[in-house]
C-alpha cells in the first residue's frame, strides 16, 4: 500500500472534514436563534403558537412538530389561515408541507393583510393543489386570479403527493421566485406598483372536503 505524501494527505483530511460539515444538517439551534452558518430563523418552534395568531381551538393544532390545519373527519366549513403577528419585506421563506384528503387545498400567504372583520388573508400566495395549481402563485382576496402558472408536466416529475416536499419562497423588491422540492415554478416581476411588497406571513387550510394541510420547518432569512 503506497502512503501519500504529507501535504497530500493533509490536503485529503481537511477536504473530507468540510465535506463532512457541509452535509450536516443546518437546522440545529434553539428556535429563537439563528441557525448556525446562515442568517435563517425559525418563525414556528414546533410546540407552541407563539409569534403566531388564528383559530387555534379548531381550524389549527400542533401535531410532531407540525403546524396542521382541518381534519380528515370532517369538511372544512371555510378557508382558515394561521399568520404571524408581525410582517416582513424582503426574505426567503423555507417549510416543507404535505397535502392530505382527497381535494385537499391550501397555500403560503406572504406579503399579506388580514381582511378587516373577516377570516380572509388578501395578498400573494405560493399556492398548492390538484389538479394544476401546485406551485403556482395567486393573488387571493385581491385580484383573485392566477399570476404565473407552474410547469406541472416538470413539477410532476418531482412532486411527493400524500408526503413531504419542501416549498421555498423568494421576494426581493418586486421579485418573486417560489420552488417546491428544488424545481423553480415562477419568476414574477410584480408591474403594479399599488401592490404593497410587505406583509404577514400565512398558512392556509382551504375551506372544502375533509382534508388536511401539514407545514413544519418554517424558517426565514430577512434580506436587506
């Protein structure tokens, strides 16, 4: 067995050692901290509602560490949206959702209002549905009407239906960028420029048959 040369050798163990780093997982820090080695913060703690504000006596429950909204049991009466109680301009929001329930419908609101005196939440909304709405991003209680259309025939390829997939969010100025599972679904250029660009966060459950909408690892890095 031939021995490598000392620099070589050294070169190869601090190599394979940030290797090693690089695929530990970033996620290991208290919630109310940053995550170590990104700017990244948890926005939900995996075992309470804090910094969080909705109908947590039925719409919403906390079950393993997830945010779950409706029920198998039962239809869903209405579209319920669980937000966070402060807003935010410029971020990129992480989570990892799975849909349940045959008709099962919900989404991401972001840069979003409460509607006064109502249970809706008006503003964009990274959404997710069958048959064609995964991915896509929305304009609810708003405009009402799809603002970019997802490639379903290369999201498809992708998409765990019944099963985790994470959704990334992306807003910078009039910029926004939404990817499920590491497939890019829309680049939009917001044109309006009535359109506010900051807003609450939320998570919706959509009013309709008995389904489920689950979303944990909820993570935010604020941009300037």
């Amino acid at each position: 067995m031939k021995t490598l040369p000392p620099i070589l050798a050294l070169t190869l163990t601090l190599a394979t050692s940030f290797a090693a780093e690089s695929d530990t997982p970033i996620i290991k820090s208290r919630p109310d901290q940053p995550l170590i080695g990104s700017f990244r913060k948890f926005l939900f703690d995996g075992k309470t509602f804090a910094g969080w504000e909705g109908d947590t006596n039925k719409s919403f429950r906390i079950v393993d560490g997830a945010v779950v909204g409706g029920s198998l049991k039962e239809k869903v009466p209405r579209n319920e949206f669980l937000c966070t109680t402060r807003s935010y301009t410029n971020f990129v929001l992480r989570l990892k959702f799975k849909l349940l329930g045959k008709g099962a419908n919900a989404g991401i609101q972001f840069r979003s209002k409460r509607v006064p005196n109502h249970h809706e939440v008006s503003g964009y909304q990274a959404d997710m549905a069958d048959p064609s709405w995964w991915g896509c991003l929305y304009d609810e209680s708003r405009r009402k009407k799809m603002l970019a259309k997802s490639d379903m025939d290369a999201l498809n390829k992708v998409l765990k239906r019944d099963d985790w997939n994470p959704y990334v969010i992306y807003c910078k100025g009039r910029h926004i960028q939404l990817s499920v599972n590491g497939l890019q679904t829309v680049d939009y250029i917001e044109r309006d420029e009535e359109i506010p660009q900051h807003g609450i966060i939320g998570l919706q459950i959509h009013g309709g048959p008995p389904s489920e909408a689950w979303y944990k690892d909820i993570t935010i890095e604020e941009l300037p």
